[in-house]
C-alpha cells in the first residue's frame, strides 16, 4: 500500500498566504547569445535583476524581483514571460562564496513559497556562505502562470466536484470528463504558453537567472522533481556545471521515455515506481507504529501485523461508511501525503487515523485570514502532461489502475489516476529534451536519496547517478520524500564540503537520519535558525488530532506529485 499528498482536498479554504512579490524591475539587454547544447541560443550578460524586500509576512528577510525571459528560445524576440525570484543572502557576507539555486520540486512547485518555508533546513554553513535563490518557474505561481479560472472562487468550486481519485465506474465517467473539460478551459485561455512550460524551458531560464546573478557555473540543490531539472540543466549545459546536489531523484529515462508524444504503456509515475515507493514507505510506518507505544504513535495496535490488520480495517470500513467528509479517497490522500516527511508529520498521520478509527471526523482547521489565494492545481499538469507522456485513451486507467492496486496495495489508486489528466491535455511541449543524459560535466554531481522515499524511490537515485556521466550516489538510510525535508546531519556535512570545497563523499557513502520516527521529542529547526513560519504553512505547522492543513494551492507540496 501507498502514500499519498491528497490531489487538493478542499478542506476549508486556500491559505492567504499574503503577496508575494513587491513590484520589481528588470532591465535586459541584448548580452552576446551563446548557444546552448540544445540547438537554441541562450544569452544572459544582459539581465539585471532589481531586488527589493518581499511583500510576504512569511517572506521576512528575502528579497524578491522578476526576470524577462524568452517565451520561446528559438525565437527569442517575440513574447517575454515573467519569472518570480526570491533570495535569502549569505548571513555571513565575509565569508559569501557565491548564488546558489534551489528548486523545490513539483512539477511546477512556487519557489517564492518553498524556499521561505524549507531554508531553515539547509545547513547552517550553506547559509552563513550562499545567496540562496529560487523562483517561480514560467507556467507557475506569481511568475507568467497558467490560470484556467478567472477567480479562486471558480477553481475551488470546479475543484470540490472532483475526488482526489476515482472509486467505482460513475465516479470513473465524472472524473475522465472533468478532466477533459479542464483541459478545454486550459486550451482556450493560452494556448501558446502551455506549449512553452517544459523542464528544457525552465533549464534555459535557470541559465538566465545563473548569468543574471554573475556566477559563471551553477551552485543548485534540486529536489524531487528538481532533480530532473538538474539533470536536464546539466545535460543543455554540461559546461556551466559548478555544484548539483540531486535529493530525492526522477529517473530522466523513465520520465521521458522516447519523448512527450510517444505513447507508453505506463503512465509516468507507474513508470517511476511512485506506487511501489509509496507502498514501501508506508509497509515501514505501520512496522515501526506497530512496534511503539501508542504514546509514540496513537495508531499504535501493539504490533505490526496487528497495525497493519488495522489500517485495512479501517480503510474497508470508510469504502462503506464515510466519516463525515473524510471518504475513503480522501483518506488514502491524507496517508500519502502524511508519509513524505516524518517529523512531526507521521506522528500526526497515526493520529488521524487513530480519529477515524475511533469513528470521528478529524477537526478541520479554521481558513486563514485574509482573502482566497489562487489555487494553480493544473499548474503541475501544464509541466507533467507536456513534459512526460502518459497514455493517451482515458478509458485505458481502470485497468492500469488494477495493476497497480495489485502490486502495491491501496494507494497505488492515487498514482494511477494523477496521470490520467494528461490523456486529455491539449499541448505537449514545443521544445523538450530527451537526451542523452551523459554528456560530460565540468564539474561530478551530487546524488542523494533516501532508502525508503515515497514518491523518488530508491532506485530512482541509483538510475540517475548511473545515467548521468560523472555522479556520486550517497544514500540516506530513512524515511520520506528527500533528504532535505528529513534532515540529516552526516548529509548536511558532505554537502557542505562538496558545495565548499568541491570535495565528493567516498564511494558507497552513507547516512542516518538525525530524528527517528514516533521519536517522543523532535526539534524545532526553524526556531534554531531564527527564521519565521507562517502558522498557516504546511512545513512546521502541526494540530493535534487534526488533518494537517494543507492548503488547497501549489504552496502547499502535498497538492504537488513530488
């Protein structure tokens, strides 16, 4: 059985997380164009990016701007789009030694949101020695966005007739033609930019951005879905390579298989073994639940095989009888995303479930203040349905569905349908990059996963330290989604000195996490660093006995795939 960040429950409301980006200026100029590895000129000495404080509460300390870059790369003096940046600066300025970029993931994740909420995470020398910047990818966010509504109101009503995924053939019929009418909507509004949002477009902008910012090779932590970003960054511009550290790895092969219009058999993340990730991930919760107190974890039935029996208990019952609003869908939602960090998030987890055992509805939290944010849910599809192919005949999912189910339990439902959107999308990417994925680097890279990853499997590390031409693997023995999201010091460590020094972990490195799940104490990262966190986050916000509130938005990772 699986985990799963639930497709966007409704839940309450969006968070309003309050305005991203002051107003912000950019001047471009006509810098001499150099060609990339991918046949398309690429010229950034004449970006200037004007910094200004962020307008955000929980954006205190960060400086946002907005970049001008190109539409299309091939003829880049036709339509700009605008691009959102953020940066942190280096707390030790004596000591800086350099930018380095950071993608949290998604597809499509907003980096004026992730890095707020993540940067107390990176190590503490990472801090004190880099800028650390992110942004918005095109199609995103407050950059130039794909919106398919013309109100938050709109999308969130359209949003809530559609379950997280599809139980029984009726509820099968209104998901396929839900999806389809989303696509309608999407085609009509820009057609031209869902063409244009791919991971080689994103590549090319980072290298706008790298320019802008006057590094000469590219400093960059990408995670989940930015590891993908990374290795095709790495293959356009094998020679702008600096330092990439990889955390929580998409096999590239098996993203792209022969391109955006082949037609594979599987969807993508069946392809990547999200559902088998997923299933392991949450075979090692109920073990290690089953083996604590149920003071350490409150879904506790006193041994594994007897937490196990539980869980499946509980999740036949609430195919029959719902819990209020908590269907059986939503619930197998709510354990996938509750899987993808463990502190304090599967602590949490045990106890929603412990709720619905009991047979009550987890307390829903109250909306945030302030008014509805922009949901962007088909944001991710603009990226993973232009990008990655996926089977294109809807009615093709029931079956694919039963493979997965029967190969990795319950969950394998959610990662089954969250591909069938894209057998209906109208665009497939104008400009993508298949490979090859070894061309020579000027610097190795970095490659970093946990064992026991929900959604980047395992394997998938190995697959890209082996695809990519010069990488070293180091494997972090624990649970969740990326290293970063489930700290580790010893990790923490060697990237330091591969950042600073350029110096690789030994062969056949590995790591520890530095707090156990159901540990009784957890730290409080964000405190240590002094860095603040909006209440209302899903990073470091936690009510007991309550369903984690998770906004309905792109801000929030569980309503991402990665």
């Amino acid at each position: 059985m699986p985990g799963v960040r639930t497709r966007w429950t409704r839940r309450g409301a969006v968070c309003a997380a309050g305005a991203l980006l002051v107003s912000s200026a950019v001047v471009t100029g006509a810098g001499a164009a150099e060609p990339a590895r991918g046949g398309v000129p690429v010229g950034d000495e004449g970006t200037v990016l004007e910094w200004k404080p962020c307008a955000g509460e929980e954006q205190r300390g960060f400086e946002c701007a907005r970049a001008n870059v190109p539409l299309d790369y091939a003829r880049p003096g036709r339509r700009t789009v605008e691009l959102a940046v953020i940066r942190r600066r280096a707390t030790d300025s004596a000591a800086r030694a350099g930018s380095l970029f950071f993608n949290p993931g998604g597809p499509g994740g907003p980096g004026t949101v992730g890095l707020p909420a993540l940067y107390a995470k990176f190590p503490e020398q990472l801090r004190e020695r880099y800028d650390i910047i992110s942004w918005d990818p095109r199609g995103i966010g407050e950059s130039t966005a794909v919106r398919c509504f013309d109100t938050a109101e709109e999308a969130l009503g359209w949003h809530a007739r559609v379950p997280a995924f599809p139980v029984g053939a009726q509820q099968r019929g209104a998901y396929i033609a839900a999806y389809a009418d989303l696509a309608r909507r999407c085609e009509q509004r820009d057609p031209e930019l869902l063409r244009h949002v791919s991971t080689a477009d994103t590549a090319r902008d980072l290298d706008r951005l790298r320019g802008a910012v006057g590094e000469r090779r590219l400093s960059y932590w990408g995670i989940s879905y930015g590891s993908f970003l990374g290795a095709t960054y790495a293959n356009l511009f094998p020679h702008r390579v600096g330092r990439l550290v990889l955390d929580g790895n998409v096999d590239p092969q098996r993203w792209m298989t022969d391109g955006p219009r082949s037609e594979p058999e599987l969807p993508t993340f069946l392809r990547l073994g999200s559902d088998l990730g997923s299933a392991d991930t949450l075979g090692k919760f109920l073990e290690l639940c089953g083996r604590a107190p149920a003071s350490g974890c409150a879904f506790s039935a006193g041994s594994p095989s007897a937490t196990r029996a539980k869980l499946s208990g509980l999740l036949q019952r609430i195919v029959k009888r719902p819990v209020g609003p908590w269907t059986y869908a939503r619930t197998v939602s709510e354990i996938r995303g509750g899987i993808y960090r463990v502190t304090p998030e599967w602590a949490t987890l045990a106890k929603t479930l412990q709720t619905l055992w009991e047979g009550r509805a987890p307390l829903e939290p109250a909306p945030p203040p302030g008014p509805l944010r922009y949901p962007g849910f088909e944001q991710l599809y603009g990226v993973l349905c232009s990008d990655s192919p996926n089977p294109g005949d809807p009615g093709r999912y029931a079956a694919l569905d039963s493979l997965s189910t029967a190969r990795a339990g319950d969950l394998g439902h959610w990662w089954t349908w969250a591909g069938e959107p894209c057998a209906t999308w109208p665009a497939r990417a104008s400009m993508s990059y298949t490979g090859p994925w070894d061309r020579p680097t000027a610097h190795p890279v970095l490659v970093v996963n946990p064992t026991y990853d929900p959604a980047t499997p395992y394997q998938g590390g190995k697959a890209m330290a082996r695809e990519l031409a010069d990488a070293r693997l180091l494997t972090l023995h624990g649970y969740g989604h990326t290293a970063l999201d489930n700290p580790s010091r010893c990790v923490g460590r060697y990237a330091v000195r591969y950042f600073v020094e350029g110096v690789l972990p030994p062969e056949g490195a590995t790591c520890n996490q530095d707090t156990p799940p159901f540990a009784t104490r957890t730290p409080t990262a964000g405190a240590a660093a002094g860095v603040h966190r909006a209440p209302a986050s899903r990073w470091g916000w936690e009510r007991p006995q309550a369903a984690r509130p998770c906004p309905l938005t792109l801000a929030c990772p569980r309503h991402s795939f990665f």
